[in-house]
C-alpha cells in the first residue's frame, strides 16, 4: 500500500470516527438505570430525640433518660426513560427509591407514679416518580456534565413500633410529597448506546412530620444509560 493509499485510509477511519461521535449526540429516547447510597440531609439524632419525647408525652409519659441511635443512609436506585431533544437538552421520567432511616431509642419513662422501660423504632422511607430536566454541556466526543432541575411526587412512609413494659404498639404515617429537586452529574460514553453516569441529587422534604420530621435526601448514584436505538 503506498503512502497516499495509507493516508486516505486514515482519513476514512478518522471520519467514521466523527461520524460515529456525532450519531452519539443524536436526539432520541433512552434508558438508564441507576444505584447508589441515599442520605438524609438536615436531620439530626436530636431532632429525632425531641420527636420521640413528645411522642410519649401525648400519652402522658414523661421520659426520664434516653439512649439512641440513627441511621440516617441506605441504598437507594433509580429507573429511568428520557429523550434527548439535542447536544444540551434532555427530558427524564424516572421512578426512585430513597431507602429508609431506622432510629432506635430505649428509654425509661414515667406515668408520674411508676418508672417503666420503653424501646422505640421508629423508620421513614420515601419513593416515587421524578419529572427533570437536563441542561448538558459537552466535553470532548465522549464526555459531558450536565445540570438538573425537577419535580418529585414521593410517597413518603413513615412507621413507629413504641414498647412500654412489656406491651407493644404500632403506628404509621403516610403523606404525598411533592416538591423541587435537583442535581449535577458526569457522563462518559463507551460506545453510541452505552454510557456512564456519575450523580448527585437533592430532593427536597422528604420526611414524615410526626416520626422523622422534616428533612431532604442526597442520593449519590453510579447509572448506565443505553439508547433504545440499540434495540431496533
């Protein structure tokens, strides 16, 4: 093969390569699929202290000392569809899980007479559809960042299993959450249908009033996203 034959090859590869980068950047319609850790944001164990006394306090039960834990994170995932409309704009649909915070308390309490030992669990988890859109700025043929604002509909849960000498009651909490979120992210792309994501998410109240209290939740996730093009 002589040189100019040489160098013509190399101009054809170069220019699929271009190409192939390009028909990456397409608009079209997408899967992804997401995991990760959920946290709470702005909850504290003493928040959840003061809900738990006046939790017995609506009883009629004064808590004379207390120990407690919280477990404030959990594993969390996400299922989504989206569009690219071009370069810099995408639309996402996606149901997310944030997982559970689980508190735990053992206390002793008082009637104002007699003493008694009491345990409290108390748990709140949140999960629902996400509405958002994408502003995404390329770096390169395969690398991007993007920004994203939204809208959640969550169902947030929230359970209570109070011990007071012996005898045991249950109670729940269920609300509908709808608020704001958002987020930033990396994406790198493998091929034209597959890619990489790295994500951070904020989702704005998503806790129970009266078991959790108020907080917000960051989930950090690692996600594939696969165009559906692929499947044709």
């Amino acid at each position: 093969m002589n040189l100019r034959m040489r160098s013509s090859a190399l101009l054809l590869c170069l220019n699929f390569g271009l190409v192939a980068a390009a028909q990456a950047a397409e608009p079209g319609w997408y899967l992804i699929g997401s995991g990760g850790e959920s946290r709470a944001s702005g909850l504290s164990q003493g928040q959840v202290d003061d809900n738990l006394v006046a939790l017995f306090g609506s009883v009629g039960l004064d808590v004379l000392d207390s120990s407690s834990t919280l477990d404030d994170s959990d594993t969390g995932f996400s299922l989504a569809g989206g569009y690219q409309l071009n370069d810099h704009v995408a639309f996402e649909f996606a149901y997310v899980d944030l997982g559970s915070i689980d508190y735990r308390a053992t206390s002793t309490v008082s009637d104002g007479v007699d003493q008694f030992a009491a345990e409290a669990v108390l748990g709140n988890s949140a999960d629902g559809a996400v509405f958002s859109v994408l502003g995404i700025l390329p770096i390169g043929e395969r690398f991007a960042v993007y920004g994203r604002a939204g809208f959640s509909l969550l169902n947030a849960d929230g359970t209570a299993r109070i011990t007071v000498d012996g005898e045991s009651q249950r109670a729940s909490q269920s609300s509908q959450k709808s608020d704001l979120m958002f987020g930033v992210g990396a994406e790198y792309s493998l091929t034209r249908h597959f890619a990489i994501r790295l994500a951070w998410d904020r989702y704005l109240d998503v806790g129970t009033e009266d078991v959790a209290g108020d907080f917000d939740a960051d989930f950090f996730s690692l996600g594939v996203r696969m165009g559906i093009g692929w499947m044709r």
